[in-house]
C-alpha cells in the first residue's frame, strides 16, 4: 500500500514519520547536497559537468589546490555560483519554509553552499560549510564584496587580490582539511540539543563532523527521520528512512 506519487514507501513508514515530526516541539534539519539536486545543482559526489568532469571535487575543495592551482579552484567556484544563481528552491524547500511560516522553530542545518533555503524564505539557517556567495581574502581573512560571476564555463580565472593586503581573495568555504566556523558549529549543536525531532535530508554522510550529528541526536533520544533515494552512512542512527528523493517526500511530510 503507497500513497500515490512516492513510489514504493510504504504509508506506514510514512505516517510513523509523520507522527514523529509533527507537534509544535522545534526541529532540526539537516541537509546536503541531496536537497538540491532536484534544482539542478549537482550533488557533492555526482560527476561534476563539462570541462569539470575530468576533476574530483575533494581534491579541488583544499587549500592544497588552492595554493597549487588557485586560477583553477577559482574558475571552479565562480563556475559553480553562477550555476547556482541560475538555479530555483524545489518543492522540498519550498516544504520547509511553508513549516516556519506556521510559526513552528524550524533550525535548518546545511552541509550546502548555496542560498536555496534562505531563497526558499527559511531564516534559521546554520552553514557549516561556508557559502559560495561570500568571499574573504585567503591572508588577512577581510571579508570582500565582489561582482558576478562569468555564466561561461571557464577552466582558469585569477582571483581579485585583497584591497587591504597582499592577499587573494578565495570563497568562504571550509575545505577538507579546513576547521568549520566554530559559531556555526556551536549553533547548530545548540538547535540540535534543543529540538524535538531531526530530519536528514539528501546527505551520504561521509563528510565529518557534520556527518556525527545524527548519531548525537540518536543517543540523546532524539527521533532521525532520513530521506534519500540512496543508501548513506548514516546507518543505526536512524529511526526511519524513507528512500525517496526530497522533492516529493518533504511536502507529503507537512502537508501545509
Ligand atoms: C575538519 C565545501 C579538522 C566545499 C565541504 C584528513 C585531514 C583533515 C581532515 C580529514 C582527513 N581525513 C578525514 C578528515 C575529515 C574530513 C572528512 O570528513 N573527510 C571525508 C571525505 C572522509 N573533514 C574535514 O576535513 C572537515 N574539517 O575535519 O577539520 C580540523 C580541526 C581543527 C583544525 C584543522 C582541521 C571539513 C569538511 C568540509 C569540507 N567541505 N563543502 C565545497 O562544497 O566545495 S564538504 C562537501 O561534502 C559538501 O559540503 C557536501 O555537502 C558535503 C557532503 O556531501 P553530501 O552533502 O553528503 O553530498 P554527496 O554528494 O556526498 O551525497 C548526496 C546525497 O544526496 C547522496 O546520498 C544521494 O543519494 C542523495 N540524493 C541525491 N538526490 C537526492 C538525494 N537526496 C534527496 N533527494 C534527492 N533528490
Ligand atoms: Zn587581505
């Protein structure tokens, strides 16, 4: 028995979960690439497009590559922010900004780099990952506004330098290898600590420390509600996992 249009998950599962994230209690979001693939961003480990095929995107993402071959990384990035800007939130975030318009505390904890769920109109939204809209000067660390992107798929671009130093400017990522920005990491403990029920959404789980907060919810006896149409990581700690893609499962999760 299926509800109709979610493929094979069986309505049991999808009620249980239901019943586990309804309540006005806060909740916590956890999401990856996953979560926007279906607005035609490409996810982490998905073979990147055109002429970034032939490159394994956690090799680019390190500051060895940067201070290798910084015109590359820098090509790659300003590559992906315009694709980004020319992307759209997808239903499933759609799904989650309806849930914090009914005034629930919605804490969306994002391994991505774009803006889809500030797009969509989620607020509480804690990057772990940086951002690919913001930008810094790889030396003294001053924050730099630049202009767009070039839309052409170029393999080498140098960076802006720094207005107050010698330095590059690079994005405002964590590479591996890279520390997370502590006060987004703290924040997002905090949410986590503080909520009723944790949805993970569109992750494989492979990248830490963002990967072991399931299983610190798990051992809190915090509910984990999975969705992904593939298998992840994550494991025993989670409660359910409803394998398909976010697009369709998020709004049959909170029918608005
Ligand atoms: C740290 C920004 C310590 C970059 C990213 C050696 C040295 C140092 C550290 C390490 C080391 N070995 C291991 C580590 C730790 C390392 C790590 O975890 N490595 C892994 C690979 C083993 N972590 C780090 O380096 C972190 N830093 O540990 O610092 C430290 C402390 C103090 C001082 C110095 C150092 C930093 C990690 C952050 C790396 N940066 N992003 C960029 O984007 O360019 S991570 C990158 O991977 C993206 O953010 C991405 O989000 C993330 C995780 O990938 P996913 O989001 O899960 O995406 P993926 O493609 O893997 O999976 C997509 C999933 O979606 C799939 O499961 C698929 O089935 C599903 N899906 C597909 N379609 C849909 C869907 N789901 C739902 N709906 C759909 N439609
Ligand atoms: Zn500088």
């Amino acid at each position: 028995m299926t509800d109709a249009g979610l493929g094979a998950i069986p309505t049991v599962d999808l009620d249980r979960a239901r019943r586990l994230l309804a309540g006005d209690g806060p909740l916590a979001v956890l999401t990856g690439a996953g979560m926007s693939a279906e607005s035609g961003v490409p996810t982490f480990r998905d073979a990147q497009t055109g002429l970034w095929a032939r490159f394994d995107p956690s090799e680019l993402a390190t500051p060895e590559a940067w201070s290798h071959d910084r015109d590359t990384v820098w090509a790659w990035y300003r590559w992906r922010q315009h694709l980004v800007s020319g992307s759209q939130p997808n239903p499933g975030h759609e799904a989650l900004a309806a849930l914090a318009r009914t005034g629930r505390r919605v804490e969306i904890i994002t391994q991505n780099v774009d803006d889809l769920h500030e797009r969509a109109g989620n607020h509480e939204v804690h990057h772990l990952h940086g951002s690919l809209l913001r930008h810094r000067c790889d030396s003294c660390g001053a924050g730099s506004v630049i202009g767009p992107p070039p839309s052409g798929q170029l393999s080498q671009l140098t960076p802006p330098r720094c207005r107050d130093c010698a330095g590059h400017i690079r994005p405002d990522i964590v590479w591996f290898g890279e520390p997370l920005p502590a006060r987004e990491w703290d924040s997002a403990s905090t949410a986590l600590a503080e909520a009723s029920a944790l949805l993970v959404v569109g992750t494989s789980g492979l990248v830490h420390p963002a990967a072991s907060l399931p299983s610190i919810a798990a051992r809190s006896g915090i509910p984990v509600i999975e969705v992904n149409p593939g298998h992840s990581g994550l494991g025993a700690a989670v409660t359910i996992h409803l394998r398909g893609p976010a697009g369709s499962i998020l709004p049959a999760l909170f029918p608005s």
